[in-house]
C-alpha cells in the first residue's frame, strides 16, 4: 500500500417569468450553465467513441477474409456503439436529475473490461500496459463515467506521442495520511493512474489542463476533456492530479474512496 502526505463571480441576467422565486431562478441559471458543460465534454467524448467505432470497422473491413479477425473488430465497434447509448442516456438523465449512478465496484475488473476498448482507441503504434494490484478494495465509482475518463486520458496520451509509445494503467491501493491544498482528502484510495512516454508538458501549461476550454490541439481539441473528468471525480468524492515533464511524460492519477472493510 502506498502512503501519500497530501489532501485538497459572475452574473446572469435572464428572465425566467413572475413566476419563479429568486433561488428558483438562481437555480435554474446554474442547472443552464452545467448542463452546457456537461453538453459540451459528452459531444467531445462522442467524438472519442465515433474514432474508436470507425478504426474497428476499418480494421473488419480489411480483414473480411479472416472471420475470427473480424468479429473481434466488429465487437470492438459494438463496444463503441453501447458506449455511445450510456452517454446519451448519461446525458438524458442529467436534464432530470444532476445525480451520477454511483456504486461499489472492483475497479480492476472494469478495467479489465474495457482492456480491448481502450486498445482501440490507442491506435497502432501505441502499447498498452495493464499492471494491476492485487486485492483492490471495492470503491465508489460510477461505471459509465471511469470509461469516459479513461478513454478521454488513452486519446490524451495518444496524442502525445505522434511517434509511438506505450501507456500504463496501473492500479494500486494507496492511503493519504495528511492534508495539503490540491491533493485527496486524508483517507483510502484506489489510486488509477494511466502514464505515457510522450513529449510532456511545461508547468506552465500544465497549470491550465483543468480549465474548461483550454486546448493544446487546436482545432482538433475542445478543452473539456479534462475538466469533465476533474468534475466527475469531484462529484463521487474522488480527485484528480496530474504531473508531466517535458521530454519523459505525463502522469494522471485518479482517486477513488474505498468502501467497506
């Protein structure tokens, strides 16, 4: 088990009718602005999904004299397409209720799950590395939301490494013993950390990674990615840091509240 010393205006003017109350409008503004959010980081992993379907349908169309081949591609695609619905119905229930579907899971097993997935979306060229604990306690997480998660840091490092790489996901039990600003509150984690050999980043831009818009990719980034995965971890209690070096890499780790004994 690793031991960590660490823990963690503006104004709308809209009219919304006589009928609503100061706090109902207030309300209703900030339900307008994180469903916007929430529109905008589900649209850019739509587009994540969209890749990984596309690749696994190319790759069965290359491969449509091979039939075993080609069924592992297509299932790939498929994997794509529920990945897809979860998103939509993610989305469809925030409208109703800002809550996620949080449970006690085994977190190795649902990475495990996704090992073919999150494959996929590497692309070729790039190596993925499982090194997972043993006897991972269970902990909270919401299932739709840590594949989201993952497969937005997948196509991050992805990025990163124009020339091939390998990435790491690795899990490991790990307790926070003391408080400091910008780390987990004191307690018991498991901690997922997905690592890549990439070209890194100076501390300058690695200070900005969680604003809301904010994008290294041009045209092709929408600067949500992050945020909405800092902003998921947020909402289960867990926490989100991230540290890279210009020419050795980059290092997210997730944290996730055990549960139980």
């Amino acid at each position: 088990m690793a031991h960590i010393a660490a823990s963690q205006d503006g104004q709308t003017d809209m009219a919304f009718g006589g009928a609503c109350s100061l706090e109902q409008r207030v309300h209703i503004t900030q339900r307008l602005a994180e469903l916007g959010e929430m529109t905008g980081g589900i649209a850019h992993d739509f587009r994540n999904i969209l890749a990984v379907i596309e690749a696994g349908l190319r790759l069965a169309e290359k491969h449509a004299e091979q039939p075993e081949k080609m069924r592992v591609y297509i299932a790939a695609a498929r994997k794509g397409i529920e990945r897809g619905t979860k998103l939509t119905s993610q989305l469809l229930g925030f409208a109703k209720q800002h809550e996620l579907d949080a449970h006690a899971g085994d977190i190795n097993q649902f990475v495990k799950d996704l090992e073919l997935f999150l494959k996929y979306a590497a692309g070729s060229g790039i190596g993925i590395v499982f090194n997972l604990g043993p006897d991972m306690p269970n902990c909270l997480i919401d299932r739709a939301q840590l594949g989201t998660a993952l497969l937005n840091l997948v196509v991050n490092a992805r990025d990163a490494m124009p020339n091939g790489g390998e990435v790491e996901i690795s899990t490991q039990l790990c307790t926070v013993e003391a408080s400091i600003f910008g780390s987990p509150k004191p307690g018991a984690y498991v901690r997922v950390r997905v690592r890549d050999n990439g070209k890194g980043m100076p501390p300058e831009i690695v200070q900005k990674v969680f604003d809301p818009f904010f994008t290294t990719k041009g045209e092709k980034g929408t600067g949500l990615g992050l945020p909405h995965v800092a902003e998921c971890m947020r909402r289960i209690g867990g926490h989100i840091s991230i540290a890279s070096e210009l020419g050795i890499g980059t290092t997210v780790d997730l944290f996730f509240s055990t549960v139980g004994g």
